[in-house]
C-alpha cells in the first residue's frame, strides 16, 4: 500500500479551520504563554484542522536540513513546511526543547477557570515513516545510552547525526489491513522488528499565564507534553483554562508509543490532526471531570486522571489523589471508598520519564460505573 505524503494544504481537510504549520504559525521549542498572538480565532464547538510537524529530521544535531537527511533512508517526497521551518530564520535553542509546536487558536468565550474540552477526531499520517532517538543527557538510562560517543557501531544508513545521537528509522507497512511501525533489528541482519501503529498528539494544551518562556519540554496543569499514548483519535482531553481565550496549541505527533518512553523519543512522525475545541462552563465543566483542575483524558472505555511531578514517587501519590478527588466529585463517592476502589481496580501508569516532569495516569474502567451515569 502506498500512504500519500500530506503536503500543506493537499489531501482531505476535514475541519470547519485549517491551520497549516508555516514558521510564523509555530513555535520552535517553546509553548504560548499569555502574551502569544493567536494564529487562529475559532467559535466554541469549531472544528480545526492542524497539519503538525515532527522536529525528528531538522534538529540540530541532524544537520537541520531535512532534504539530505530523509534522503540517507531513501525518502525524496519532503513535507513542504518541514523544509521551510528547517531553512527559516526561526531561532532555535535546544534548552528550551526540540518540538514544533503550532498555534495557538483562541476560542472564543473561553475564561480562566472554565476548561476547555478537545475532542479528537482524526489523525492521519502526512508521511509513511518516523524516528525513535536516543540523546546523551536524556532518557530513563541517561548516562548509559547512547553506549557509544559517536554512535558508529550501531548505524547502519544515518551518517549525519552527531554528538552521540542515535536516530533508527522507522517505516509503516500494512500488515493484515492495520498500520505497523517497523525498525531494521541491527548489524545488517535483514531482520526487523515490528509493532502497531496508534497516533496521537504528545502535545496539546492552553497557555499558561504567565508572561515568562515557557520551555516546550516538562507538562503540567496547561497539559503541554503530557505524552499520554491513550489520546487517540476518539479520545477527549479536558483542560483547565488559564487565560482568555484559551489559546489551544498542538504538537509533538507521534505514530506509536510504549507507556515510559524510556529512549527520549516515541515513534516521532508528522501528522494531520482534526480536533473539536469546546468551552465547558461551570456546570458542564462539573459534569465532565468534577472539580479536577488538572489534565483529564476521556476514552470510549477509561476515565483517565493524571498527576505529574518531576520525582515519580510524588507524580504517582499526585495521580492517585486526582483520581480519588474525579471519584469523589463527579460521582459522589466517599474519599475512602474511592481510594479502596483504585486499590483493587484503578490500573496506574507511567506515562513518560523523559519530560523533565514526569507523568503517571489512572485507568478508570467506565464499565465499572455504568450504574452512576
């Protein structure tokens, strides 16, 4: 099967607004703070269309020149705003973080304490391949891997990544009329490893208020990169506002990703995303996720509280308090019977330690709470 490459504007288009990724749409690194000029202005219950971008293949340590890199693994059809992004005078720092992060939209009527809710309803693949990258410095084994200072006994295509970096190329192949991700196993073997592919946004979320940077890297109330592999197209993800008008960003696309994303990176790839941005005013907002004022994913089959932290121990005690308090708030279950509820049927997991601020989610079964609804 031959996956289309999704240009800028070319291909379906299914939002009421279309968002493309050109520079003076995205941010390099850094997240919209209350200061950022919208790049759209939607109504509540709009639908948008926003073609993200992969940083994997413009870093700096890839030579920041996407055509020659992509070229190494026989890729010749570049997206056309990777390669205007890579040869912009966009300023870049990598302290602050690698992602493209595109927007924000101001929706209208959205005020600081509302939450606004994203409903995804498509993610399509703009390209048929991706990275999973390793840096020095980064990762659950900083320090251990990457195993070799310049990266060479284990490349076998990628001759321009530098300082350590290692970046394996990822192509999608259908495999039984679903998506794979597949990886060469190393050392010239002709073996491959394989998984499914399950697209999702790492990054969604609404400016903070603040008027200081804010570094695209650790999530947190705002949402940013929260990296929770459950936000899939049918998925929801309730926000807290911060500031008028929300100002809703997006990036970060990813094709698959193990819960941890223990390397640094998930399979990073460019997609096209259609999400629907809602305002939930007091009692909608109530109705929804109680009087959580934190991140909250929605699954056809999970409630999905989350907790964040940089210590892991404190993210974990964060995630159970959070979903303790949507139990107690939205459903009207005492504190202490939530809590044992969780303890024989709430599933907790690491969503990423990479993040500076790591993540940890609780998997709420709706099933067991048919009788409540």
């Amino acid at each position: 099967m031959i996956f289309p490459t999704l240009h800028p504007g070319e291909g379906h288009i299914g939002g009421e607004h279309y968002l493309p990724s050109h520079p003076d749409e995205v941010l390099w690194g850094w997240l919209p703070n209350a200061q950022t000029r919208p790049a759209l202005s939607v109504a509540s219950g709009d639908t948008v269309t926003i073609d993200t971008v992969s940083h994997e293949g413009i870093l700096e340590d890839q030579g920041r020149d996407p055509v020659s890199y992509f070229a190494q693994f026989g890729v010749t059809n570049v997206l056309k705003d990777v390669i205007d992004i890579a040869s912009s005078p966009l300023a870049h720092d990598d302290s602050c973080g690698p992602h493209i992060v595109t927007g924000p939209v101001r929706v209208a009527n959205a005020d600081p304490g509302d939450v606004l809710k994203i409903e995804v309803l498509d993610l399509a693949m703009r390209v048929p391949y991706g990275f999973v990258s390793s840096r020095h410095g980064y990762g659950a084994l900083a320090g251990e891997f990457p195993e070799f200072p310049d990266s060479e006994p284990v490349r076998e295509v990628d001759q321009i990544v530098s300082m350590g970096t290692i970046c394996h190329f990822s192509w999608v192949e259908m495999l039984q009329g679903k998506p794979y991700g597949k990886i060469a196993a190393g050392h010239g073997s002709g073996r491959t490893v394989q998984f499914p592919v399950n697209p999702f946004l790492g990054i969604m979320g609404v400016a903070r208020a603040t008027e200081d940077p804010v570094p695209s890297v650790p999530p947190g109330t705002h949402g940013g990169n929260i990296d929770i592999k459950h936000v899939v197209t049918g998925s929801t993800l309730y926000l807290p506002v911060q500031v008028e008008g929300a100002n809703f960003f997006a990036g970060d696309p990813h094709f698959a990703q193990g819960n941890g994303e223990v390397a640094l990176t998930a399979l990073e790839a460019s997609l096209r995303a259609t999400v629907r941005l809602t305002v939930l005013k007091s009692g909608d907002a109530h109705s929804a996720i109680g009087a959580l004022t934190n991140p909250v994913v929605e699954t056809a089959t999970h409630w999905i509280p989350t907790g964040m932290d940089a210590d892991l121990d404190e993210a974990m005690r964060i995630a159970v308090r959070n979903a303790i308090a949507f139990l107690n708030t939205r459903f009207g279950v005492p504190r202490d019977v939530a809590l044992a509820y969780l303890s024989a049927a709430g599933d907790f997991e690491v969503s990423q330690v990479v993040d500076a601020v790591k993540g940890v989610h609780c998997m709420i079964r709706k099933a067991d709470w048919a009788a409540w609804l």
